[in-house]
C-alpha cells in the first residue's frame, strides 16, 4: 500500500484531523519564515503531544542549523527530519551522528534528468521529488521516469490527480500539503478524500 504524509500541520484542528485520518506521517515545517506553515519548536513540541501514536512525526528543515533539527530528534518530539534546503552529504553525515537511528529525507526540486540524478545519488535514507517550496504546482512528473530508488511524490497533489499520480509514476508515498487545504488551512474533508483516493484498490 501507497504510504501518505500530510505536511505543513500548524493547528490544534490539524493534529485532530491526522489522528482521525491516521496517515503514515505527518509533518512540521520549523522555523522556516517563508511559509505561513512554520512552527517554533517549541510550538512543535506543544502539538507533537497530541498526536496520535500511529502517526509517525517528520520535521522539514530549510538551511537550519545542524543542532536544531538534531535537537528535536532526540528529544523524541521528531521521528524523521526532511531536509529542503542546501543541505549536502556531510551536513546529513554529520546530522545522522548528532541523532543517530533516525532517518534522514532530502527533497529535490525536479527541473531537469540533472536533478533526477542528484536524487539517485543522495546518501539520504529516503528523497523526495517535488516542485519547490509549497507552489502547489506539480512538476513535469515524465522527469521522474529515471527514478531508481524508493521516493515519495511532492507538489501539488489533490484528491482529484492522485489517482493518475500513482498509475503512472508509482511512487513509494505521497508527500500531500496545499492540496488538502482550503484558504491556506487543512481541511478535513479533503484530507479524507486524498487518503481514499491513495488507498484504494
């Protein structure tokens, strides 16, 4: 079965939909200014207490200190961090040996087969294919073609293309954010309708 993550949780309301919906992830945008989605950590913190057992927590990370994200894996508040930013080999080195057994993700803006490459060949436990930055704009996904290890699909997904997603470029997972939402907050109802469309027979 197709895993799910739904990204960029930052209400109370949005802890009580996952715990309901019980994607495989769910995730944290965290200090990233960007974004109308970011957190504090300690604001992570404070909603990571309420999240269903069954639902695994991911921070995403854009150029943030090597401490920060280490920080929040090992006092538990996070399972996984997805790095989206310029990271490199050595900082996920260094980061696996500041928070050692937890998974590192990298995501790759897909512009070209030279960005598929770099996915291929990322030391990352797992990459991520997406537009960019929370465009909720797909990418030309016949780029993803050459994809030769496990990844998850980003950037723009809905309930409505998910289905097509999946036929064509079988993905390991989808990393599911501005599709879900409505006025820039995550809707419950829509949520539903993506997990369903994903785990369908």
């Amino acid at each position: 079965m197709i895993r799910i993550k739904i990204c960029g949780l930052y209400r109370p309301e949005d802890i009580r939909y996952v715990n309901q919906v019980k994607p495989d992830w769910c995730g944290f945008i965290i200090n990233f200014s960007q974004s109308h989605r970011s957190l504090s950590p300690d604001r992570v913190r404070e909603l990571r207490r309420e999240l269903d057992a069954a639902v695994v927590p991911v921070g995403v990370f854009v150029d943030q200190p090597l401490e920060a994200a280490a920080a929040l894996l090992n006092d538990g508040t996070l399972s996984i961090a997805q790095l989206h930013g310029h990271e490199d080999a050595a900082y996920i080195a260094a980061l696996r040996a500041a928070a050692p057994g937890h998974p590192v993700w990298k995501a790759f803006k897909i512009r070209s087969p030279g960005d598929l490459a770099s996915a291929n060949a990322s030391p990352a436990d797992l990459v991520i294919l997406d537009n960019g930055y929370g465009t909720g704009e797909t990418f030309d996904w016949s780029l993803a073609d050459g994809a030769a290890r496990p990844w998850l699909l980003a950037g723009g997904l809905t309930p409505e293309n998910i289905p097509d997603a999946i036929a064509r470029l079988h993905p390991y997972g989808l990393d599911i954010s501005s599709g879900v939402e409505t006025d820039r907050k995550k809707d419950l109802t829509k949520i539903h309708a993506a997990v369903a469309a994903a785990r369908k027979d």
